[in-house]
C-alpha cells in the first residue's frame, strides 16, 4: 500500500541522473564521485582541455574510416603518423584519448583480438573502428 508507483518519467529521470559520463578531454568514464556537472575527470585533463591537435586527430580519424571498407579499423598510430610523420610517437596517446572521446559520442568502436573493449579500460594495442 505504502509503494509508489514508479511512472516511466519517474525512470527516464533517474536513468539520466546515472547516465555514464565520460570526461571531455581524456573520454575516460568519470568516477561517480564527480560533480554532476564536471566535464573533466581530474585537474590534469582539466587543465589540458582540448586544443587544435585533439580536433585534428578526431578529423583525421575521421577521413582516415572514410577512405576504408565499412568493415576496415585503424590503429593509432596510422592516425599519428598521418599527422607527424618524423615525429608521431608523441602523438599516440594523444590518438588514443581522440579514439576514446569519438567512442563516448557513438561515432567509433575500440577493439582488440577483433572484439569491442571498454575504452577507459583497455590497455596494449588496440584498433579503431566504425560501430557494426
């Protein structure tokens, strides 16, 4: 008698209040204990934000599945190699946090053996892909 009915607003609310966040300069997960309102994870990524080399990698992630098959992926270091070519190891994590803020927009997948891996926690090798 005492029990509330839950309505379907009443869930939409509450499934959006737990929504998986994800921080906007890394694409890590954020911990549950950050500020609903946060966009970044810690002060670090905080205070790298984004610049015109994260876009740069995002865009030449981009034009890089779009000169593939559908069913192609890419690895990281093709995208930083694509943009320094002497230089590109300094640019690998860099690929790989625009692989990972492209994955919590739904535009790409992250793989590794040929399955999807959770981006905020997969470490080693891993390739780049459209969702299937």
């Amino acid at each position: 008698m005492g029990r509330a009915i839950r309505t379907q607003a009443d869930a939409t609310a509450s499934e959006s209040a737990h929504a998986e966040r994800t921080c906007a300069s890394c694409g890590r997960r954020m911990p549950s204990s950050a500020a609903p309102e946060a966009k970044w994870c810690s002060g670090a990524c905080r205070k790298h934000g984004l610049d015109d080399t994260d876009r740069a990698l995002e865009q030449r992630i981009d034009e890089l599945l779009a000169a593939r098959a559908r069913t192609s992926s890419i690895c990281p270091s093709e995208v930083a190699r694509s943009i320094a070519p002497d230089d590109w190891r300094p640019l690998m994590e860099p690929a790989r946090r625009a692989a990972r803020r492209m994955v919590a927009r739904g535009e790409v997948e992250i793989t590794q053996g040929g399955s999807v891996v959770d981006p905020s926690t997969a470490k080693g090798p891993i390739r780049i892909r459209r969702p299937r």
